[in-house]
C-alpha cells in the first residue's frame, strides 16, 4: 500500500455499537489519543444499538482496508460470526467492553463488569444494612456487561444479607426503565433499594420514585458519565454509581502494539474504582471540566500544530522550489554563458576568417592591378608594335599591290604575289583595328562627321561582297523602306563603313554557301536602323553576352578572326551616340541591329571615296584560285588545312617538283588519301570536323595508305603535341611559321625515305639476289605491322594462286578488298614494281628455286609456276637471270 514502512500510516476502525455519554467519553479519549500518534488514522462508526448496522459497520471497514478493528459488540450471537470470520481472514480484531462467543479475536479489554456489581452490591448493603431489599433494572437480555453486572451484585448482595426481589429488562435506556421500574415498584411496595445497570435507567427508577413518593428508596446506577450518572448523583437524583472505565487511550495503544508487533496482553480487565456518591461526585464533575477544557485547549494546539506543520510543509515545499528554481537560473545562467562564450568565439573566427577574406580580396585585388597593368603593358606593346608594323606594312603592301597588277608574272608567281597582296590587307585591317581601339579606350578617338546620302553609301557598299556572294551561292538581299529617296545623315563614315564591312563579313563567315545574307535598313527621321542578318551558325545563348567583348571569339580553337571587330564596331556605334544588339539562335542565324540617333552637319551631302573595296572583301573573304597542272611522273603530295591560304602557300611552294592535291579538313584528307594513294601527306594539327592526330591514325590504319609518310603541320610547337602527333603515326613534324626551303627538304627527305624502303623491298624480290631466301623474308626493311600484313596476305593469295596463269591484278586486289588503282599503288609504293611485274618476278623466283632444288622437268616448273608456256617461261627467266633453265640445270648436273 505504501512504498516505505516509514511512511506507513495505519488505519484503525472503531465499530460502537451504541452511542451513549459513555462511549461518548470513550470516543473523546480515542480522539485524543490518537493526536499522540501520527502514524495512525481514526474512524469511529455507531450501530446505534443495531446488529445489522454494525455488522454493515465492520464489513466497511474490511472493504476499505483498515489495519485493524475494534468492536464493541452490540450483542455477542449476532456479532460472532462476522467477526470470527474477519478474524480468521487475517484482520486483526480487538473486543472491547463487550464480549463475543469463543475467543476468534486478537485481543479483548473488558471491564469487570462483575467487580461493578460487587462494588454495588456492597455499597447499597454498606448503607441499607442486611435488610436491604432491592429491585434490579437489568440491561439487556443477553448483553455479557448486563449479565457480569447482574451476577457480581447477586452473589454479593444475597450473600450479605440483601435480597433482590425482582430483576427486569430496561434495555440500557430511561424511556424503557421507567414503565419497568413503574410496575416493578407497585408489585413490590416494599423494597428500599434499585439497581440500575446503567446511570440512564437508574435516573429512570428515580423519576418514577419521586413519582411514587418514594424519596426514601435508594437509588444506585452504574457507569458514572460526568454530565450523566455523576451529575446525578450530584444532584441527589439518584444515590450512588459506579465508574465504567472507558480507557479509550488504552484501545489505540493495545490496536498499535498489535500493528506494529509489540508486546500487548491478550487479555485485559480494567480493575473497577469506587463509588461515586455526594461526597465526591463535585469533585469529579470539576475534575471532568478541567479535563474537557485541557482536551479543548489541546484540541486547539494540534490545530495549531497542524498548521504550523501545513505551513512547514509549504514552506519547505517553497524553498525546495526556491531552491530548484535557482538551480534551474544557475544553469539557463551557466547555458546562456556558454551561448555568450561561443557567440564571442564564433564572433572571433569570423572576424578572423574576414579578416583573412579581406587580406585575400586585398590580394585578389593587389593582383587585379597586376592583371590590369600587365594587360595594359600588353596592349600598350601592342600598340607599339602595330604602330611600328604599319610603316614597313605599308611599304610591302604597296609593292606587293604592284607587283600583282603586273602583266608579266608566271601564273604560280601571280598566285604568289596575291597570297601576299591578300594577306598584308588583312594585317594592315587588323593593325589599325587595333590601333583605333587603343584609341578608343585612351578616349582619343573622334568623330569626323560628314553629312551622306545613307542610300547611296549603303549601295556602294554593297556592291563590294556581291562577287563573293555569287561565287558561294549565297543569295544577297538589301532591303529599305524608302529606297528611292535620298537618306541624308551625318556620320563618321569611315567608322560605319567599318562597323558594316565588319557585320557583313562576319555574316559571310559563318554562314556556309547556299545560304542566305540580308542587309536591310530603315529611318523614322530621329532613328537610322540597319540590321545584318544571316541563316548562318548562330550564336550561343552563352555566348551572346560575350560577343562584343575585346578579343572575344566563340572557337578559340578555329578562329576565324581576331576577335577585335565587333568590340570595335560597338565602340564606333557608341561614338556615334547609338546602339548595337545581337539576337541569335544557335544553327539557325543571327541578327545584329545598329540603331543611330538621326543628326545633321552644316555643308551639302558629299560622295566620299569607300574605304573598303572588293581588294578587302576578297582578302578578308575570298581564297585564291589556282590551276596546278597533274604530271604523272611528279609524286603526289596531299595537303590537308582548313586555312584554304596555308594550302596554296604550300601547294605554291612545292608545285615545281609534286603534283598537289588538296583537302579542307580530317575527313575529306582520309578519303582523299584513300582514292589517290598520294605519295606524301601534310597535314596541319588544329583542323575542323576531323582533326591532323585522328587524321593521321585513320591514314595509317588503312591498308591502303598506311605506308604513306605524313608531315604534320602546326602552329603549337609544344613537346607534347609533337609527342601526340607521333603517337598518331606521324614521321615527320613541321611548326609554323616555317622556312619554304625546310618545308621542301623535309617533303623531300620523308619521299626519299620511303623510296629507300621501297628499293629494299625491290632488291629483296628482285630475281637476281642470290639469297634463296622467301620473297617474305624482308628482315631489315622498315615497315609497318600493317604493311607487313598487306604484304603476307597479298604473299598468300599468290602462292596459292600462282599456278593459274589467268591470275590478274584485279583478282588479287578484289582479294585483298582494294580497288585496283589502290593495289596498284600500294604494291608500286611498298615495292617499287608494278604489280604484274611484281607477280611476274615472284613467279621467276619460285621458278629458280624448284630448278635448283627439285627435279621436276622445265615445263612442270614453266606451268606450276603459272607460265603460260615453257617457252615463255624460258624467255622471261633468260631476261631476268641472264641465263635459260636449261643451262642451270646443265650446270647443277656438271
Ligand atoms: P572577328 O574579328 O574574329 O570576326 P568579331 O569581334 O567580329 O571577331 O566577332 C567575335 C566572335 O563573334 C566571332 O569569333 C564569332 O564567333 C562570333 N560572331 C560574330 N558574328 C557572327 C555571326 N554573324 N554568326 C555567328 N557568329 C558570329
């Protein structure tokens, strides 16, 4: 029930059976007894002299688990077996006053009841003397107090004299005593004396004396209440009466002892006092007084005392809660410390990691400066060097310009002459480019404003790209509001001019032939638009917002330009006050707008010279055409460069002693190199589609070119491209710009290498060399796996075909799954012969070997060999050797 022993606080149940003064007393001493005792809980229950209610009472007290029960049995039968049975089922049980059949109780206090009688009987015959007579009010029939009493004063009485003439039931109460003693009285006129059980009934017999007029007869009760039987007696209304003992202090004391296993006795009789007469009876009221008044005043200090201890009790629960909750601030104190001491820490390492950011963004910065300064060093050299370049430039484009128009020039020294005439035009252009955008961000650059007709200057301009838009199929639009009308306007001419052969070639550039080119403008009289659109690659949306950056080009890797254009053409458009957009949709095309604001100059609209003319247009757009004449006894070179001039420079240069064929990227030099089987390949590094490394493997790759030796050319002279471009198969290895005359000897040196090889390979087929060895035995000769594979697989197919003398070229080279112009010049590279000479020579060879070491007859060797007769076979080795079968074999046999 309770979790600590300590704590355990018990339950004790008084069951009453009545409820009279003297258990009222009782009841008071158990209160307050029970104040003594803080481990123990009262509660007093009264039949109400009911046997029914009081076994209710106990089965209440069972149900709510009281520790102990004392009864006061309201009559022994009925009460027995509840008792005995809450006995028997473990609840202590304590019998006091009354009494029960058998002995199924933990412990009894009773009263000697007997003693009371004695004590009674003695009193009235102390003052009756032998001739008392006596009445007796009994209590209840059945009740063990009544019968103890009864008994007690019988025996006594009768022994000494007295003589009890009548004994009848009042029930323990006045109302039913006074009717008895009524009857009892007039039966038997003569008694002097009445013994009452009780004070209650003794007051009874009292009134119904007076009554009577019977003042003489003496009256005795029993139980002595204060406010009862000794008030009383102290107010003459009855004579004597005898103390009950209620000891209630000695129930709780007995009920304890039991609870907590101490000695208590089993049985206990309360001895019995003397009687209470008038001499004492005063006393003993005044003595009750003070005893109500202590009870009372103690009473009020266990009130106090309770409250002291309830506010103990709060008290203590405040300052443990006083002291929990400082506690609780001493520990937010100490989290808040902490939280501070962290802040102050986090605080310091970001101020030190700012501090840190800063040093790095003064550093970032300090190098920023650097950048800036070296790129201005840069461009300042630049600058230098442009200013520097355009005198002498100037001085080679004009004799260069010159020399073109001449008329007496060779055609390839023509071809020549405006390789460089185009070239230094295209320099000159990027100088100044170069030269006005310095001007332009040194804030140097002016405007000289003319007023011109925008009609007329734009169709000037136009006319320019109409040859080279015809030449690539590319349809040419100009397109105006209001052609027909002059369109006056100032303007720097020159810079439009520029901004617009800049716009216009660009488009050119990037949109492949067959496409479509539209220059188209319009004026709202305050605004000039003109826009340039093409069908061409387009731009990506990535790189849009880049494109009129300085030095900015989307193939870094292919350029096609300097990058400088448009960022000049924004700058010129600015200086004009104006605008310049790009709109553009990747593979589809793009749309560049210049918008100027409409103002005019003083003077009359002039005609001014164009800057730019078709020279420009050629230079900047245009390759030069040559005619190379095809000579079959030269080697063919095959040159592969996307930059169509590198190719005719080149092919100019090497014209005199090869036969030049071309090609613009990769791919076309792979098929290119398939379908002539050429004798050398040059071919740059950085090339479109396909580029020279993945070129050069495929050539290698191929049966039918792997043995041509490739010359990669390159701008990048780094270690590990060359590296790179060897790896790819490459034998030789030339960076631009280079010397004509090492381009030439390298050309030269690669040829004769593999003329070299090729005589190897002669010299070991050829019939007279004396080795007996097989044709396949070509140790020494430097080839390649897969001309050794090509060779040993043509080998096969002729052994086992050499017999049949209809074996053709073309058989073989279906065979070997070449067409037969490419068999022809694989086997003419490799070998030096041509392949029916080579067959030719093969079939000799195993000729002489079956004469020297076989006696087959000359004709079996002539057909097994694939003659078509001995005689032929006869004439041909004569030729070859220089002797005939017939006279080997006679030699052998000497
Ligand atoms: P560049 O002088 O090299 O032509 P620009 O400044 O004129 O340089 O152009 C910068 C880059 O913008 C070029 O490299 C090219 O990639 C891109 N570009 C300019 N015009 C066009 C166009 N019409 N179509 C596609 N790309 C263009």
């Amino acid at each position: 029930m309770f979790g600590c022993s300590d704590n355990k606080v018990y339950k004790i149940g008084v069951s009453q059976c009545s409820q009279d003064d003297w258990r009222m007393k009782m009841n008071d001493e158990i209160n307050r007894e029970i104040m003594f005792h803080e481990d123990a809980v009262v509660e007093i229950r009264s039949a109400d002299d009911n046997n029914a209610k009081q076994i209710e009472d106990i089965r209440y007290f069972v149900d709510n688990d009281f520790d102990i029960i004392i009864v006061s049995p309201n009559e022994a039968a009925a009460l027995t077996p509840i008792i005995k049975q809450t006995y028997e089922n473990g609840v202590p049980i304590v019998i006091f006053d009354r009494n029960i059949n058998g002995d199924s109780y933990t412990a009894r206090i009773g009263v000697d009841d007997e003693g009371l009688g004695k004590s009674a009987a003695h009193y009235a015959l102390h003052l009756l003397g032998s001739g008392a007579k006596a009445i007796e009010i009994y209590g209840l029939k059945g009740s063990t107090p009544a019968e103890g009493r009864h008994d007690g004063f019988l025996k006594e009485f009768e022994t000494n004299g007295g003589v009890l003439v009548a004994s009848e039931p009042g029930n323990w109460n006045k109302e039913d005593a006074i009717p008895v003693t009524d009857s009892l009285l007039r039966a038997y006129p003569d008694i002097n004396l009445i013994y009452a059980h009780n004070d209650r009934m003794a007051i009874g017999a009292s009134e119904v004396a007076e009554r009577l007029g019977r003042n003489d007869i003496k009256i005795i009760g029993i139980d002595a209440a204060p406010n009862i039987g000794i008030q009383a007696v102290a107010d003459s209304i009855i004579d004597a009466t005898f103390l009950y003992p209620t000891e209630g202090h000695r129930l709780i004391k007995t009920a304890l002892s039991i609870l907590k296993n101490e000695p208590y006795d089993r049985e206990t009789i309360i001895p019995v006092s003397s009687a209470v007469d008038l001499s004492n009876a005063d006393i003993l009221l005044r003595q009750n007084e003070t005893l109500k008044e202590e009870t009372q005043k103690m009473k009020i200090l266990k009130a106090q005392i309770d409250d002291y201890w309830a506010q103990h009790s709060s008290q203590t629960s405040l300052f443990y809660a006083s002291i929990a909750i400082i506690i609780l601030l001493f520990g937010v104190g100490f989290l808040l410390l902490r939280a501070y001491w962290q802040r102050s820490r986090h605080q310091k390492e970001l101020m030190a990691q700012n501090r840190l950011l800063e040093e790095e963004r003064d550093k970032q910065k300090q190098l920023n400066e650097q950048l800036q300064d070296a790129t201005q060093s840069k461009l300042m050299f630049f600058t230098n060097v442009s200013h520097d370049l355009r005198t002498p430039l100037t001085l080679i484009a004009e004799p260069v310009a010159q020399l073109a128009s001449a008329e007496n020039l060779t055609p390839q020294q023509h071809t020549l002459i405006r390789i460089a005439d185009k070239n230094t035009r295209i320099l000159q252009r990027l100088i100044n480019q170069i030269l006005d955008f310095r001007k332009y961000e040194n804030g140097k650059l002016n405007l000289k404003l003319t007023e011109v007709d925008f009609n007329k200057t734009v169709h000037d301009w136009m006319e320019s790209f109409y040859a080279i838009a015809k030449k690539r199929d590319i349809k040419l639009t100009l397109s105006a509001s209001d052609p027909e009308h002059p369109l006056p306007i100032a303007l720097d001419l020159e810079k439009i001019e520029r901004v617009f052969f800049n716009l216009l070639s660009n488009a050119f550039k990037y949109t492949p032939d067959n496409g479509t080119i539209t220059m188209s403008y319009e004026c709202d009289g305050d605004t000039l638009i003109f826009r340039v659109a093409d069908t061409g690659e387009g731009i990506s949306e990535r790189d849009l917002g880049n494109i009129f950056d300085r030095f900015f080009q989307v193939d870094r890797i292919h350029p096609k330009g300097s990058g400088i254009g448009l960022s000049l053409a924004k700058a010129f458009v600015e200086l004009h006050g104006g605008t310049i957009s790009v709109e553009s949709t990747l593979n589809k095309g793009s749309v560049f707008t210049v918008s100027l604001p409409v103002t005019h100059v003083s003077g009359d609209v002039v005609c001014p010279e164009k800057a730019i003319g078709r020279n420009e247009v050629t230079a900047e757009l245009d390759t030069i055409e040559t005619n190379l004449s095809f000579d079959t006894e030269k080697p063919i070179v095959l040159i592969i460069d996307d930059n169509k001039d590198i190719q005719k420079l080149v092919g100019e240069l090497l014209n005199d002693n090869y036969n030049i064929i071309t090609a613009t990227n990769g791919k076309d030099g792979v098929k290119m190199a398939a379908k002539y089987v050429p004798d050398l390949i040059i071919c740059d590094v950085m090339m479109p589609v396909m580029d020279g490394m993945e070129c050069c493997r495929h050539i290698k790759e191929e049966i039918s070119t792997s043995h041509i030796p490739v010359l990669m050319l390159t701008a990048c002279s780094m270690d590990e491209q060359r590296v790179q471009g060897y790896d790819s198969g490459a034998d030789g290895y030339l960076s631009k710009p280079f010397n004509s005359a090492v381009l030439r000897s390298k050309c030269a040196s690669l040829i004769t290498n593999r003329k070299r090889v090729k005589e190897l390979w002669q010299s070991h087929i050829a019939p007279h060399v004396k080795t007996g060895s097989e044709p396949s035995a070509r140790k020494n000769i430097p080839t390649s796996d897969i001309d050794d594979e090509f060779y040993n697989r043509f080998l096969e197919i002729f052994k086992a075909e050499m017999g049949h003398s209809d074996l053709n070229v073309d058989k073989i080279a279906s065979m070997l799954g070449l067409e037969r112009s490419q068999f022809y010049r694989k086997i003419k590279a490799l070998t030096n012969y041509a392949p029916v000479e080579l067959i030719r020579r093969l079939r000799l060879q195993h000729g002489r070997v079956l004469l020297t070491t076989t006696n087959k007859t000359i004709s079996e060797i002539a057909y097994e060999t694939g003659f078509s007769t001995p005689a032929y076979f006869t004439k041909c080795y004569r030729d070859a050797y220089g002797e005939t079968p017939s006279e080997v074999r006679s030699k052998l046999t000497k």
